[in-house]
C-alpha cells in the first residue's frame, strides 16, 4: 500500500510538472516579441552600413528642426509637426545613428476647435526637448498663440497637456537652460510673418520649475547684418561660457552660426561653423549639440530637400579653442563642411539596425506610429482592429465645396526614401454612390489612386490637383472598372519624386493608370504617403474601406 501511495504522488507530481511547463511554455510564447514589436527596418532607407559607419541622412524623412538630448546611455529627438496630428514626435536611439519612434507629446492640438480643421504650415514649429530632475521637457511654438511647455516622466509617454507659458504672436523656437546658480532662463527667435519682426534673439528669465516666463525678455543678438533669418536657436553653458546654437540665411542655402558669451545676456561673439560649402548638402543648419557618454560631440541638423522634406543629419564635431567645429574643416578657418558618410559615434557597443518605421501590417491594437492625420483626430474616422488583421477607414463627408487640402481625415506618413513603391491591400464595402477609398501623395499639389463608387460598380481613377491651396482644377483620369471589391493600390516614387499609380486586383499583375505625377512639398513639410476613405453627401450609414496592410519596399 506505501509503495502504490508512492507511485501514485510521482504520477502526481510528474502531472503537475508537465501542467506547469506547459503553461510556461505558453507564457513565454505570450511574452516574446513578436515580429510587429522587433525592431522595424527599413527595405529603402538605412544609415548604418554594418562596418562601423553610417551615410548621411540618418533619416531620410522630414522631421523637421531636429533637437536632440543624451540621458545616460539613450538619446532623444522631437520635431517640429506643425498641423499633423498626433504631434511633436519623439525619437529613440542607443548610438545616434538607429533610430525609432517611440511616440507623440502632442496627442491633439490646442486650441482644438482650430486644430481640428487642417492648418497647413501652422502649429508646431520648431521646439526642444531637455531633461532637468528627473522630467523631460519639450517646449513648442505655435506662431499665432505663444510658447508652450509639455512634460513628462517617460519620454514615451504620458505627457502632460500643453501649458501656454508666454502667450504672444510671432514668438517662436524656444529652448531653456537651467542654469548652474539655479537660475532658469528661455531663448527664442520671433517670426515677422506674424510680428513684424525676424533675425533677433531674445532671452528672458524663468521659474526653477519651467512653467512661467518672469519678464518681457532681452534682446541678446541682432543677426540683420550679417546673419538674416537667424532663428531656431539652442541654448547651453559649457566651461563658463554660455552658447546659442542658431541658424541663419534661410532653410534652402543658410549656414550655422553659434555665438558666446560669459554673461547669459552677453554681449555674443558669434562664428559661423558649418556651411555647405562645396557639398551637395545644402542649407546645413537648425540643430543640436549632443555628447556620447565617451566623451564625443556630434551635431544634428537638417537639409532641405523639397518633396522630400527636411531630412536628418548627423556630424562629428569637436570643440577648438572654446569653439564649436562641426562637419570637416579642411582649410582651418573654424567652418565646417558636412560629410556624407563617417565613422559611427563611439557609445561603448554595438547596437542593432533599427529605422522608423514605414510598412505596417494593422495587426496591432492601435495605429502604427508613423501615421498622423491632417488635423485633431475625430473619434469615428478609423479604427484599428487588432487581431483581426486590418485598419478601417470610414468614408466620411468630404466638406462642402473642398479639395483634400482642406480634408482633415487624410492618413498619412512621411516620405521614407529617395525612391520607393508603397502598395496597400484593401476591401471596400461602399454602401452607396460617391463614396471613395484611395492612395494619397499629398502636398501643395497632389495625386490619388482611388476607387469610387458608381452606378456602374466600382471604378479606379487616378486624380490630380494642381495648386491645391488656391482650389486648383481637378483633373481625373479614364475610369477602370473593377470585378472585386478585393484590391490593391500602388504608388512608385523615383528619385526626381515623380509618381506612377497603379492598382490590382490579385496582388501580382498591376495596370498603370493615369499619368505621372511629381511630388511637390507641403507647407513647410515635405510631401506625404497615405490613405483615405470619403464621401459626397449624407447617408444614415457610411460605408469603408478595410486596409489589411501597407508596404513599403
């Protein structure tokens, strides 16, 4: 009797055992990434090379007036968004090179009502991002309302709702330091567009805390002369002397100039550092000095590339004399020249291949990252469906009387590439006539795939609008009528931004429809990918399209 006891407790307990390494097993699978959390990388765009360099830009995406911090091993980077919606970006990296999203500051707009129609090149424009006990700050302008401040434990998010710490016209691109007394103080430029007044550099105190400007500010520098356009200024204090880091000469073929002082309110010398100079890199400027935990200085800025965007790029830099030198300087004379390609910051390891990411299969419980829309996201325009596999898009009312330049519901992301195709695989189930689904390049002019529901039945189109600001004409191509409600869209971008459409119904034969199009930017932005779902007129129900991935190759 003990012994059969015996045998039956080991039966047990072998039971038990087994229960418990399945149930393990399943835990662990539950648990590992999946390939949608690994990490992204590009098939168009990638700036490390995998021998220990990179080429420039880091990111061939327009994030626009890039700043960047270090916090231990981590950098940090946000952008200037201006109407997209979420906004403010905020980047990721271990080596200055690799880079991912990680998320928004900004998940809608204030004021809203305003923001929730589309604003283009309004919003935010250039900020910074800091950290100071324990919190990360990002302060952002919006040219017609004043500075804010938005901040944050967890650089991923939450964020605190934005706080108007000055409220004024034409006040833009602030940046704090905090100084080494206790003292708190604010850099910025002004915008004439909204102020009458431009190419100045203004510094005013402000509380420990962040949160309030304590005077009307100090004119510091006058770049007229010398330095017009001077804006987007960074601000730092390193061996006694105070600097603003700040470009000048305008976003197309502009310089960087940094000036310093040993008194916060100066007077500023000033030299320029960094300057195309015989480069194919135009307009490099409007950046950040950050230090690697060995010791190394680099500085990122951006370079305007018009359909494209202001893409990322990242510099050696050393320090002379008490004087930043940037880029390569070859003749000695203190300003730099960009380089294309360089050795990889030293971080103390190697870290793996990583880039924003483009593709997107919609098999998440939420958006990917990469997408924002063209104002303050409405709540019954799309959603996700998680296991389900697809994102849907409602056809909202287009309104009356508009082109897509005032559509607030456009879905959209950055261009990624000098050249690359983006295709989408998609249901639409219209529920009646006018109702439309489509591939979207947006700027201030813009072409579209799209499949419209007719009397006929389904019909492709390819649609372009000229000077879309000014209400241009519409021009649509010779309809295809389709046998499925099953199809795919596709766009091949070149590296002169020209654009061909094209659609399919099997995913492996595709027709060319239309003409060629070329990509134009937006205001201030770059051009951008991505997809719609709309209607003319009302209906009790809507109809919608079902996009079960987008591609990127």
């Amino acid at each position: 009797m003990k012994k059969a006891m015996s045998r039956e407790t080991r039966t047990a307990r072998s039971s038990i055992l087994i229960l418990l390494f399945i149930l393990l097993s399943l835990s662990t699978r539950a648990q590992a990434p999946s390939s949608a959390s690994a990490p992204a990388v590009s098939k168009v765009w990638v700036a490390d090379r995998g021998d220990g360099s990179y080429q420039n830009p880091i990111i061939h995406a327009d994030y626009s007036d890039p700043d960047v911090i270090r916090v231990g091993e981590d950098f940090y980077m946000t952008a200037s968004s201006f109407n997209a919606s979420p906004g403010l970006p905020v980047l990721h990296s271990k080596d200055l090179v690799n880079w991912s999203l990680i998320g928004y500051a900004l998940a809608r707009q204030p004021p809203f009502d305003v923001y929730s129609r589309p604003q283009h090149g309004n919003g935010v424009w250039a900020p910074s991002i800091r950290y100071h006990n324990g919190e990360f700050y990002i302060y952002y302008p919006d040219p017609d309302y004043g500075i804010y401040m938005v901040k944050a434990r967890n650089p991923a998010g939450p964020w605190s709702e934005p706080l108007l710490i000055k409220e004024a016209k034409g006040w833009i691109d602030p940046c704090p330091l905090w100084d080494t007394d206790g003292n708190a103080y604010l850099v910025s430029a002004m915008a004439a567009s909204r102020s009458g007044i431009k190419s100045i550099l203004i510094v005013s105190r402000m509380t420990s805390d962040g949160t309030r400007l304590l005077d009307e500010g100090v004119m510091v520098f006058d770049g007229h002369d010398k330095h017009p356009t001077l804006e987007g200024p960074k601000f730092y204090k390193r061996n006694g002397y105070y600097y603003i880091f700040a470009p000048a000469g305008g976003v197309s073929m502009g310089w960087q100039l940094a000036l310093r002082s040993k008194n916060v309110y100066g007077p500023y010398e000033g030299r320029v550092v960094l300057a195309q100079g015989k480069t194919t890199i135009n307009g490099p400027h409007q950046g950040a000095w950050v230090d690697t935990q060995t010791g190394e200085d680099w500085f990122i800025h951006f370079q305007d590339k018009g359909a494209y965007g202001r893409v990322v790029h990242l510099q050696p830099m050393k320090w002379i004399n008490d004087w930043p030198s940037i880029g390569i300087d070859a003749d000695g004379d203190g300003t730099g020249e960009p380089v294309l390609t360089y050795k990889k910051p030293n971080v103390g390891k190697r870290w793996p291949i990583q880039t924003p990411a483009d593709s997107d299969e919609f098999n998440a419980a939420g958006l990917g990252l990469q997408w924002q829309w063209q104002a303050n996201r409405q709540p019954n325009w799309a959603f996700p469906t998680g296991s389900f596999g697809f994102l849907r898009l409602f056809n909202v009312p287009l309104p009356e009387g508009s082109n897509f330049w005032d559509v607030p519901n456009l879905l959209l992301q950055k261009f990624p590439a000098p050249e690359f195709t983006a295709t989408t695989k998609l249901t639409f189930t219209a529920r009646t006539d006018d109702e439309e689904t489509g591939l979207v390049v947006m700027g201030l002019d813009y072409a579209y795939v799209s499949v419209k529901k007719r009397p006929e039945g389904l019909v492709v189109y390819e649609t372009i609008v000229k000077d879309a600001e000014k209400g241009g004409k519409v021009k649509e191509s010779r309809g295809a009528l389709l046998s499925s409600n099953t199809f795919y869209l596709r766009v091949k971008v070149s590296k002169t931004a020209t654009c061909n459409f094209s659609y399919s119904t099997d995913g492996v034969s595709f027709s060319t429809i239309g003409e060629p199009f070329t990509a134009r930017e937006g205001k201030w932005i770059g051009a951008k990918v991505g997809l719609f779902a709309v209607r003319r007129g009302k209906t009790r129900e809507t109809g919608y399209a079902d996009f079960d991935w987008f591609r990127v190759e």
